[in-house]
C-alpha cells in the first residue's frame, strides 16, 4: 500500500500524476456540462421566443380573420357587391328531395349508319351530345 | 453482592464496521511505525481523497443540474402567459374579445437629435397626437410618454424611422374584433384589464384567472346575434324608434344566443360613445310591456283552475273595476273564449280572468317567474322592475295586461321561458352550456298548461294579432305588445309614445321535449310608416322583424321546416285586430 506514494515515472510520483490527471478531468468534464448546458438552454430559450412570437403573430391574425369576417361586413359585402340575401324558406331543400329537382339526363343520340348518312359534323355532334355546351 | 460482567457479542455486521474503523484509525500509527515522513504523506493523500470525493460529488450534481433540470424559462426569466385577460368567443369558438400586444411610446428628449425632423416625422406616422403635445414631449427635461396602444404595425412604422430618443415599452390593449357586434353583452374593459361592463365585468374574476388557459365561452352564437341585429337594424330604420331590443333564448336551457340592444357602440372606443349607446336596454332598463303581459295571466288563470280552454269572458261592454273604466284597444264588443281574448288581446276579458285570479295567486306566480325582481342572468346591469306597491285589485288589473309593473325585456324573457318551457322557471345565462346538460330550476306551472299555452300563442299568430310574424313550416307562436309610456309632461299616459313589442316562440309544435327558442323584439317609441297605415303597435312594428329573425336562425338552430298544410291553422294573413 505504502509502495503507491513511492513509485515514480520520469521523476514524477504516480499518485501525483493520477491525482492531477484526475482533477483536470473533472474540470473539464463540468466545464463541458455547464457549457453544453448553456448552449442548450440558450437553444431552447431562443426556440420558446419564437414560439412566443409566432403566438403572438396567430394571435393577431386571429383577431384579424374575426375583424375581417365579422358578420356585418360580409352581409354587407355579399348584398352590396354580389346582390346576395338571406335565403327564403323556398329555397331551402332537404337532402332526400335533392333528386326532385336534378337536371334530367339528356336523351342518347342514336347515330345514323355512314352509308345513308352524310358525315357528321363533329361540331354539331358535340352539341347533340352536350347541348349546353355552347349556350351563353 | 458481587456484579458479574457478560459480555455481550455484537452482530458480525457491526463487528465487521467497527474493525474497519479501528484498521483505519490505526493506519497512521502504522505507517509511522514503518517510517515516519510516510505518515504525513498519508495524511496529504488522506485530505486530497476526500476533497476529491467532495468534488466529484459536486461536479456529478453540478453536471446533473445543468443537463436535466427543468429550468425552462430561459436565461429570461419565468415564462409569462401572454395575455392578461382570457379570450372571449362564442358558443362556437369565435372571437369576440381578446388581448393583444400594442405598445406604448417614450420619449428622451436629451437623446433626440433634431427635434423639428423628429416632430414632422411622428406627425406623419401619429396624426391623432397634437404636435403640441408631441413639441412638449420632444423639448421636455426628461423621459416622457408620448402614446399607448400602438398596433405592431405602428409600431414598426416608428422604430423603422431610426430616430434616437424614441423607445418602446409592451402596452397590452383588449381588442373587440367585431366592433358594435354585441357589443351590449360583450362589455368592455378598462386599460388595466378590469372589466367595467357586460361579460367584461361579470366573468371578470374567471375571465383573468382563465387568462392563458383558452377562452371563455359565451353562450351566444354569432351567426344568430348577427341575424337578429341585421332585423332589427332595418326595423329601426323602417321605424326610427327611440331605441330598440333583440333577445333569443333557448327556453331549456336559459341560455341566450343572442342579445342586442340599439343604439349600440364600439367597445373598443367606450369613451366615444354616449350614455344612451352604452346603456343596455336589455337589461338595464325596464318598460310597460303591456299586452305581453297577457300571456302570463291566461297561463295563470289555466294553471289555478280560474279559467279553461272552454271558459268565455264578456268584452261586449267596457269593464268598470274600482275607480276605473278598461277599454278595449279595438273592442270585440262580444263574448270571447278564452283564445279569444288572447287574439283580440281584449283587456277586458283578460282583467276579469285576473279578477278571478286573484292579488294573492297573481302576484306569486309573477314571482314564481321571476318578474318581481332583477333577471336572474349573470349580467350586473341587470335592472329591477318597478311593482306596484300593493298587489289589490286595481294592481292585478292593471299587470294583467302590462300595465302598473315594468321589467326588462331580459326578465320578460326569462318569464316567457317558464311559461313555455314546460312550467319550469329556469335563470337566463350568458355562459355557455354544455349540450346534453339538464338545468335545474324551480317549477312554477304544470306541463299541461304550457303545452296549452303553446297552442294558445300559435293560435295567436294563425288567427291573431301576430299574424305577420308567421315563418313558413316553423309553427310561431307568439303576442304582440303595446305599452303606453308614462308622459311626466302631461302627468298621464301618452297616446303617441308607445312601447311596441312582440314575444315569439318557435316551434310550437311538436312534444315537451322539443328544443323550443324565444324571441322578442322591441321598439321604444317607434314612429309608423305609411307600410303600416298610420299603425306602430306591435303587431305592425315588432311581429314581422320578430318573424324574419326566426325565419333566418331556424336553420342555424336545426329547427326542420314542417311545411305540410294543416286543418287546424288558417293562413296568417295581416294582424287581425291592429296587433296590439
């Protein structure tokens, strides 16, 4: 045991040696920890700012939607610039009565067979096919 | 007597530490023994080891508490909630109040360079800032507030002029999106965040402890708030009243989706308003509801057994009570059933039923719903009704058609609900309430005699005199009012001043289960138009705006549109007796 505190490398005691290389160690092992620490904490303060702000920014874009979308403006945006009005009980339908008012299917077009019939214009078969196609 | 000493063995555990420490204590003494310059150096290595331990104790802990601990404020400080109030928003979740950040401008003048650049460069950005008050700020002898509430952009506007001397502080404003949008039941809040009017100032103390724990839910709804205002708004301006006032319920639940009053104000300029605008009419004040009334004394009279469907009354002659002499408004001048009385809106046949009723039963059902006292809402505004003094004969004559007894139209409300509702008198709320959520309250009427008064108050608007108030496939119910206000010019009633109203109830058909909602409209002195002949009673004035309301909320509220011709109901057509 004794023996420890004697032994020697390049002049310099073992135990002195050990004990130093373990002080600087735990130095800059704390050193580090504080350190990375800090970073990380500067990290994380610097990502809770931003998320404070961008609260803050929802926040007043919120505020902002419900300013833009209260009531009053857009009743008088729809009836001012698009002539809209509160709709009439005859305009309300229920989902099952939808069917009732449906537009009905066109009539097929049955075509004529190419040799008692002069070749069809392709424009007018459009037409035939989807009648208000070109309507205004 | 000689002691003789046993000694006693210890455990082997203890035994085994005691050596351990007996070895240690003695190792100095060993090595000394061996050689003597060895006992200092254990000595050094002794103290360097438990320094050393010491140390590493500290940097694992030290090391431990910079990785792990849950310090998460930053090097800032503790995290702050950003709002001091809690937001306001409907039933739905929309925005009704909120905190937002604005800032507050200083100024150092020792720090400002050129002052006449300053002051022409604040002017442009700040136009409501007089350039007196801008000049003392700029040529003052120390740092002064120059103007609060600043937007953001405002704010960025000023900081990007680059000029010293200015500097900014947080100034945390409460911001009303929707401006005059209920702006009677939102209230408002003072620059230090203490409410001073309307849900502000009732929800107050909830309002600030829920302040970064997500908003605050009103019952209203804002669409149904929006409709009501927009019909209201054009029956002012058909008929140019004094002031005006919008309420719906939900007669179940006491809940009111919507509530307006007019004139209104911006609450985000409180101090630019007028006494009148900021006076809510809803609940802060009270009025001769006149017929309205009428429904409370059939109800009465059917739930005490005093009268039934089949009972009839004599209105073929004026009704001399006392001193006095009651009139009918438009006289039947014939024996009237009791749905009769209630679409003439005869005050005849409806002062004897409550002759028959009674001081005493009339004036505790009155209490029983609440119409002897403030309506119980949240609201502090609510007012107190003015009763008469002594419940006698004249007294119930007189409140049995509305006259002698103001209330606010709030506590109308909540007596049509008890009536209507299944006779359960149930207090109004502004809070939300969650659906599904069965609200006690204190039974005032039987269910039979609501369901009557149901069909009694449908009837009135198929036959009666709240015929234009009918909504296609909705099953209306309801009665027309008209107060005469008190003149003090004249020391008597006037005959030009009135009081215009209409109670609505929707659907009124359909079990007791059905979600049932009120309405009522009301005018203040309304003025006729020639669309109404000369007429501004409320059957004319308040019944048609009461009836476009419902027509537009019905689909809000889920109401289905019954539109199935029945024989029992004849077309509403005009009001049958002038809508009184």
């Amino acid at each position: 045991m004794i023996g420890v505190f004697h032994k020697r490398f390049r002049g310099f005691r073992i135990v002195n040696i050990v004990g130093l290389g373990l002080l600087v160690t735990l130095v800059l092992g704390v050193y580090l920890a504080k350190t990375f620490a800090w970073r990380e904490r500067n990290e994380i303060a610097a990502v809770e700012l931003q998320i404070r702000q961008e609260a803050l920014r929802i926040r007043l874009l919120q505020a902002e939607v419900a300013h833009l979308e209260q009531p009053r403006r857009i009743q008088a945006l729809s009836s001012g610039a698009l002539g809209m009005s509160p709709i009439l009980a005859k305009q309300e339908i229920r989902p099952a009565d939808l069917q009732k008012f449906a537009r009905p299917k066109p009539e097929p077009v049955i075509a004529a067979p190419p040799s008692s019939a002069p070749e069809a214009d392709p424009r007018v078969a459009m037409l035939a096919v989807r009648p208000q196609a070109l309507q205004p | 007597m000689t002691a003789v000493f046993t000694p006693v063995r210890a455990p082997l555990a203890w035994r085994t530490l005691g050596g351990l420490i007996w070895r240690l204590e003695h190792a100095f003494e060993r090595a000394r023994a061996a050689s003597a310059p060895q006992d200092s150096r254990l000595r050094i290595a002794f103290v360097m080891l438990a320094f050393g331990f010491a140390f590493v104790v500290m940097a694992i802990g030290a090391t431990h508490q910079a990785l792990f601990s849950d310090n998460r404020a930053g090097p800032d400080g503790a995290a702050a909630p950003l709002e001091a109030r809690a937001d306001l928003t409907d039933r739905n979740g929309a925005l009704l109040a909120a905190d937002l950040p604005h800032f507050a401008l200083y100024v150092d003048p020792r720090e400002v360079w050129d002052v006449p650049a300053t002051r022409q460069a604040l002017a442009a950005i700040l136009p409501d800032v007089a350039v007196k008050r801008l000049t003392k700020a700029l040529t003052g002898p120390k740092r002064a507030f120059l103007i609060g509430g600043l937007t953001p952009q405002q704010r960025t506007s000023i900081h990007d002029l680059g000029l010293p001397g200015l500097s900014f502080e947080d100034d945390e404003r409460r911001l009303y999106p929707l401006g005059n949008t209920a702006a009677h039941l939102i209230g408002f809040a003072d620059s230090g965040g203490a409410g001073l009017a309307g849900v502000e100032r009732a929800f107050d103390k909830d309002i600030r402890s829920a302040a970064g724990q997500g908003g605050v839910a009103l019952s209203i709804d804002l669409r149904i708030q929006a409709a009501l205002e927009d019909e209201l708004h054009k029956a002012v301006a058909e008929f140019t009243p004094r002031g005006a006032v919008g309420v719906v319920t939900n007669i179940r639940t006491g809940e009111v989706l919507g509530m307006t009053s007019w004139p209104d104000f911006d609450p985000n300029q409180p101090g630019a308003a007028t006494d009148d605008q900021r006076l809510n009419r809803a609940a802060a004040s009270v009025f001769e509801m006149g017929s309205t009334f009428k429904a409370f004394t059939v109800a009465v009279g059917l739930d005490s057994g005093v009268a039934n469907m089949n009972s009839t009354f004599d209105a073929r002659e004026p009704y001399k009570l006392g001193y006095r002499t009651i009139h009918d408004y438009h006289a039947a001048r014939k024996i009237l059933t009791l749905t009769e009385v209630f679409q003439h809106s005869s005050n005849i046949g409806t002062a004897k039923l409550a002759e028959g009723i009674g001081p005493q039963r009339m004036s505790r059902y009155f209490a029983g719903v609440g119409l002897t006292r403030p309506a119980k809402v949240e609201l502090l505004e609510s007012a107190t009704p003015l009763t008469p003094r002594k419940w006698d004969d004249d007294a119930v004559a007189s409140t049995s058609f509305g006259h002698g007894i103001d209330v606010s139209p709030l506590a109308l409300s909540a007596a049509y609900g008890a009536v209507l509702n299944g006779g359960v008198a149930v207090p109004l709320t502004v809070r939300k309430v969650a659906p599904g959520t069965q609200v006690e309250g204190t039974r005032v009427f039987s269910p039979q005699t609501s369901a009557l008064m149901l069909q009694i108050m449908r009837a009135n608007v198929t036959g009666g005199s709240g015929g234009s108030a009918n909504a296609p496939g909705l099953s209306v119910g309801g009665k027309t009012g008209t107060g005469e206000k008190y003149d003090p010019a004249i020391r008597g009633y006037s005959t030009t001043k009135q009081v215009s109203s209409f109670a609505a109830v929707f659907p009124t058909e359909g079990g007791p289960n059905v979600e049932r909602y009120f309405v009522l409209i009301l005018m203040d002195e309304p003025h006729p138009s020639a669309k109404t002949y000369g007429y501004s009673t409320g059957g004319w004035v308040a019944a048609p705006a009461a009836g476009r309301v419902i027509d537009r909320i019905a689909p809000l509220l889920g109401v289905r549109r019954n539109l199935a011709p029945k024989a029992a109901e004849t077309a509403a057509a005009a009001p049958a007796s002038e809508g009184l």
